[in-house]
C-alpha cells in the first residue's frame, strides 16, 4: 500500500508549502506530488494524470481540500468514482465527509434483510422496498460528494468574478493595472537568459546562432527576441 499527497496550485505566484505542510502533518509518510496548473481539465495536469494511472488498489492519495483534485464538479466527480472503483483510497484533509472511506462505510452500510414469509408476493413487495430504501441510502452518499465538488467549483468562480470586477473598479478609479507600456520587466530569469544570448549569439560575437541560443538560454521565440532588442537598445545608448 503506497501513500501519495497531491498538491497543485494554478499559478506560479501561489504558495504550495501550505499544502504539503498540511498532508505530512496528517501522514508524515505520504510521497508528495507537486504540479503548477491553470485550468480546469484534471487531463491537462501531466502530474495528476500520471498518477492516476499508477495508483493500485489499497493505494491512498491525500488531498488538502477537494479544489485540489478537481475545479470542475462533473470531472472531479467522475474521477472520485473511478478511483473509488478501482479500490484506490481518497481522502480530503477539508472534506473529511467525502472521504473514500466514507463512501464505502454507506455502500456496507446498506439494509441486508431477507424475507422468506412464504408468500411470494409480500416478499417481492418488501424486497423492492429494501432495494429502494438501499438506492436512496446510495444517492445520497453520492449527492454529498457531487456537492462538495460543486461548491469548489462555485467558490473558484466567484473569486475569478471578484477579481474581474476588482480590476475594472481599479481601472475605472485610474490604476495602473498590469506593467506599464514601455517598462522592461526584470527578473532572475530574465537576466540570465539575457547574459547567456549576449555571451554567447552571433549578433553579440559569440558562437551560436538563433536557435541555438534560445534552446541554451530556455526561453521562447518570442521571448528571445524581446531580449535581444533590448540587448541592442542597450548596446545603442551605450
């Protein structure tokens, strides 16, 4: 039995610590999975999905909350059934009422009566009502479930909404939203790809050319070329 702890966050500004802070808090023991992902498909999460593959029975993935598995309900819901049917245990640090074990407590939990009155038509009338009572008992194990993923969804929709509205009140109000036009946006990576294109591309009397010099520095077409004309209107003031 192996014990994952899956972590994701959707932009690489947010902090993932918390969560895995939170997971070997509760399972010292667990592997921790991390992945940085926007969006709302779990097929686009190579991380996820990878996982989701090797896990066997009896194997268990913890989660910080359920946003963390899946921000769209219907997905998140069909992948929480699948595992469950695969013997793979779910459990939610936030949502502890959703866990797998839960879910399979209520399957167990199901009314196991036998009628043997002698009268084949009462006892056909009370196992149907046992079946029905059984198929509420289901529904409604599984209506909790389909409702956490659903106020996951609602709760990340509302905040991109009040972010959206934030930023058109700021705007309105004659914020600066976003970079300046004109200004160059210096990080850590920014200057290394640049030192590395000014050593080392042919404009600049190194050895490589174009392409090379991107696959060497890591960046984009795009990106490359924004550095490198910054590099000779550098080279031009100077």
């Amino acid at each position: 039995m192996r014990i994952f702890g899956y972590c994701r966050i959707s932009t690489p500004t947010q902090n993932i610590e918390r969560q895995e802070r939170n997971i070997l808090a509760f399972d010292n023991k667990a592997v921790i999975i991390r992945e940085v992902f926007t969006g709302t498909k779990y097929q686009g999460r190579e991380a996820f999905c990878k996982l989701i593959k090797s896990v066997k029975a009896n194997d268990t993935i913890i989660f910080d909350s359920v946003s963390r598995m899946s921000r769209n309900a219907t997905e998140g819901f069909k992948s929480y059934k699948e595992l469950f049917d695969r013997g793979v245990n779910l459990i939610f640090l936030k949502e502890r009422h959703i866990d797998t074990e839960t879910y399979r407590q209520a399957i167990e939990e199901r009314l196991q009566l036998d009628f043997d009155s002698g009268d084949i038509a009462a006892d056909t009338f009370m196992g149907d009502i046992i079946a029905a009572l059984n198929r509420y008992i289901m529904s409604l194990a599984e209506k909790q479930i389909q409702l956490a993923f659903e106020q996951s969804e609602k709760e990340v929709t509302d905040l991109q909404q009040r972010t959206r509205e934030g930023l058109v009140t700021a705007k309105l109000n004659g914020k600066q939203i976003g970079q300046q036009p004109g200004t160059t946006l210096i990080t850590k990576k920014s200057i290394t790809a640049k030192e590395i294109i000014r050593k080392h591309n042919k404009t600049f009397g190194g050895s490589l050319n174009n392409a090379e010099t991107m696959k060497q520095a890591g960046v984009s077409r795009m990106t490359f070329y924004k550095y490198k004309s910054e590099l000779l209107d550098a080279v031009n003031i100077g």
